[in-house]
C-alpha cells in the first residue's frame, strides 16, 4: 500500500512524499510520485503519524473503569475514527479490587488491533494523590502510597503500566517513586508539592508531569512550586488543549518555555465526549457537560475534558502554535513518554503503519491503523 504526493511530516517539516507499507508497518519513504503498487492519493492533504494519547479515560458513554470489554471496543474504534490510533488508557482513583478487574479487562485487549486505536498501555491515575488538589478524583478513594498496592497492579496489568501518577509531598512517596520508576514512567500530578519537594521527587526518579497548571499549586516568581521544578527536571509535561483548562497564552508560553519537544498534547477526555450536551458520570461523581466544558455536579471543579486529542491538536493550532509542534506533541512526545516510541509516534521505516491524513483545514480524510483504512468520523 502507498499513501502518495502528501505533505508528509518528517519530525520538524512537512515534505511531499510517498509512504509505503506492508505487513503492517512501514516500508519506503520516498520522493512523491516514486513508489509503485496500489495507492492512497493524498495530494494537498497533510500526511502525519498517528495521534497518541496518553491520558484519556472515555467516550461515546464509556469508560476505561467500567471495565466492560464492550464498551472498550466501542471507545477504540470511536479514538480510531478521530485519528488517535495509539492510546494508553487512565484509571481514576478507585480501591484496589476494582483497579485490578479494570486492569485485567485492559490486558485482554493490549497491543491487539482490529478495534480501532491500538492499547498500547495503562495510565494509573490515582490512588495516591493528594485530597486538597483532587479535582475530579473521588476522595472516599484515595489512600496512601503503598508499594505492595502498586506492584500487585503492576501484576494484574501484565506490565502494561505505562504512566503511574503520584503526589510527591505524600508519606512514603519519595520511596514508591523510586520503586516505580524502575519499570513505568512517573508523573507528578494532583499535588500541593512546592519547589523543593518536587525536585526531591524528580531526583528519585519521576520524568513528567500530569496535566500543567491543573491540580497543582501555581507558578509564582518566587515560589515556582511543580511546574518550576517540571522545567529544570521533568522530560515531558502533558497540556489540555480544550481552551477550558488553559488560556491560550497560557499554552503559547508553555510551549516556549518548555520547548516543543517537552510537550505532550493529551485529551484527558470522558466518556461524555462524541455526545451531546447532558449529565455523565467520572470516578463514581455526576459529571456535566455542556458546550465542551465538563464539570462536576457537586462543587463545579473542572472534571476531565470533552474533546478527543485531534480536537486539542485543532485547538492548539488556532491558537497559535506551529503545525509542526502541534504535531510533534500530538504523536512522538507522548509516545516516547510512554516507552512506546520504537513503535509508534513517527513516520519511519520498521514503525507501525499508523498514518493520519488531514486536509488543509485538519479534518480527517483517512486514518490506517497498520496498514488498514478504518472508517472516520470528522
């Protein structure tokens, strides 16, 4: 197969070329109009790796902790259908017994394909998380870090724990961080941590941050609390691009002071995303949405967001940032997040063929998820 005469992206430029696949991944990348054999033309049309998120919970009134396999298959092919072909779905704060019947319901669909997007791990957000900034986590969940609790997940997920997500200032943090960082990627998130403590947690080895600015004190000249310890330490840092969770010059700024290649582009979607307007529920709350904001019932915090990850990829381009970054933090930023970026995340020879084709305007024309075309929904 051959998608031809695309603008076809090459990490930091867009260049007119064609793709070639087989089997699966990908083959040639060559001069535009030189590959032989059965093709897709995508003159005019921006050729771009597949959307990865890494940091969504649900849609179309699903979610990953409802732990039906129905359902998940209903939400791989809605994520497909959009253009993210790669996702590591999230947990909530939820006790041990449900986070392992969700984790083990998640195992039987890891790394398969035919479904839409690709399973390609688990996000664990909360337990261990700090009640004051919980934002949308269920208080009567949260508990203590706990080493035993983690590795028994770790267990029922069948290593597939790709992102695990803690509050540093919490007792017995510093420990569990350094024990999880060994076989996942730490994340700070939900926190009070000031600058200090934060930098206490990278050094033990945490390398991310989970959704900037949101659950997490702010950044001050002289109190520059997690996200100023984010910049001189964390590898990446995860942005919610609906235009809810952040300003736009808020969004700008991040990406000039981080650099795009330190950004992920996330979701942090519910399973009100791809419905209309109307009452859902996140982590045992009533959630409402309405107009692309979502928010809980009881208190109104901010509670996951209402767009898919190409609608934060069309967001973040409106508001300024090059397509080139966009793209880069939309696919190959969260993909080498989540150590799967020797599969996905780019468009290189040896790579899953997970290939997104956009019109000028970024709707979706075609989305292949290796090497086959599923049906789009733009």
């Amino acid at each position: 197969m051959v998608i031809r005469n695309g603008l076809l992206f090459c990490g930091d430029r867009f260049l007119e070329r064609d793709l070639g696949f087989d089997g699966g991944l990908i083959t040639d990348v060559a001069p535009a109009g030189s590959l032989p054999g059965v093709g897709f033309d995508a003159a005019g049309a921006y050729v771009l790796p597949g959307f990865v998120d890494i940091h969504t919970h649900g849609c179309v009134n699903h979610d990953f902790c409802d732990a039906s396999p129905a359902g998940l298959e209903k939400m791989l092919a809605y994520y497909g259908s959009q253009g993210v072909t790669s996702v590591v779905l999230t947990t909530m704060s939820y006790n041990e017994d449900l986070l392992d019947s969700i984790l083990r319901v998640a195992l039987l669909y890891m790394g398969k394909q035919g479904y839409g997007a690709v399973l390609r791990g688990v996000n664990m957000e909360g337990p261990f998380v700090s009640e004051v900034k919980r934002g949308a986590q269920n208080p009567d969940y949260i508990m203590s870090p706990d080493v035993g609790v983690f590795d028994r997940l770790l267990e029922s997920s069948g290593g597939s724990i790709r992102l695990f997500n803690i509050a540093p200032e919490l007792p017995g943090s510093l420990d569990l961080i350094h024990h999880a960082s060994e076989c996942c990627t730490v994340s700070l998130a939900h926190t009070c941590a000031d600058y200090e403590c934060a930098v206490s947690a990278f050094e033990a080895g945490a390398r991310h941050l989970t959704h900037i600015f949101n659950a997490m004190p702010g950044f001050n000249h002289r109190e520059p609390g997690v996200v100023g310890a984010a910049f001189d330490h964390a590898a990446f840092v995860e942005v919610i691009c609906d235009g809810v969770h952040l300003h736009p010059s808020v969004v700008r700024a991040l990406f000039s002071m981080f650099g795009a290649e330190r950004v992920c582009l996330i979701s942090d979607c519910i399973r009100g995303t791809g419905m209309p307007n109307g009452v859902y529920e996140l982590g045992g709350q009533e959630v409402v949405i309405k107009d692309g904001r979502s928010n809980l019932l009881s208190g109104g915090a901010i509670a996951g967001s209402a767009m898919n990850l190409a609608d934060c990829f069309r967001r973040a381009v409106g508001f300024g940032i090059p397509i080139v970054d966009a793209v880069l933090a939309a696919s190959l930023n969260p993909a080498c997040a989540a150590d799967i970026s020797s599969a996905v995340g780019s468009l290189e020879p040896g790579k899953c063929a997970d290939v997104l084709v956009m019109d000028s305007d970024l709707r979706v024309v075609a989305v292949f998820v290796g090497g086959e075309e599923l049906g789009v929904r733009s």
